[in-house]
C-alpha cells in the first residue's frame, strides 16, 4: 500500500471559494500552513488533490529530496525576496 505525505504551503484565507477550500484541506487532514498529513494514495486523495493543488505540496521521504526544513527555508527566502510563489524552488509533483 502506497502513502502520500503532504505539507500544506499556503493559506486559505485570500481563496475565492474559501468554504469549498476550507473543507477541502480538513478532508485532507491539513488547515494550517505547514501542517503534514499522511493520507493513502488513493483515487479519492488526488480527487482532493486536484482541487488544493496550488496549497499544498507532496513531501517525499526518499533520501535527496527536500526536507520538510528546507521547504520552510525556501519560503522564508522566498518572502525576504518578494516572491510570490515557492514552486519554482522546489520542484516536485504527484506523479508516481
């Protein structure tokens, strides 16, 4: 059995369709920012996925890839930079 890790990146509080959103990411186990949750790589998560895909990033455990720490490092220096987004520092994805 397979096991997505997810951080959550962002914050729901400028979406447009919040309630829908806010929903979302409780289903998901998250709702603050860099918060994890372990779900199962289900058909139902990337469901979910698809709908909070620009807040929240999958976290792999294999060794070479980002830490949760330097997740948290990439946004701090993506903010002093004025960046508005971390994705094109941290480049992962759902795929398998």
């Amino acid at each position: 059995m397979a096991w997505l890790v997810l951080v959550q990146v962002r914050s729901e509080i400028r979406e447009q369709d919040r309630r829908v959103i806010h929903d979302t990411l409780r289903g998901l186990g998250l709702g603050k920012v860099w918060r994890v949750s372990v779900l199962e790589d289900t058909r139902e998560t990337y469901g979910l996925l698809e709908r909070v895909k620009h807040m929240v990033l999958p976290l792999d455990c294999r060794p070479g890839r980002p830490t949760l720490d330097e997740l948290k490092a990439y946004q701090r220096q993506a903010q002093r930079t004025g960046c508005r987004t971390m994705r094109a520092k941290v480049t992962v994805s759902f795929d398998n």
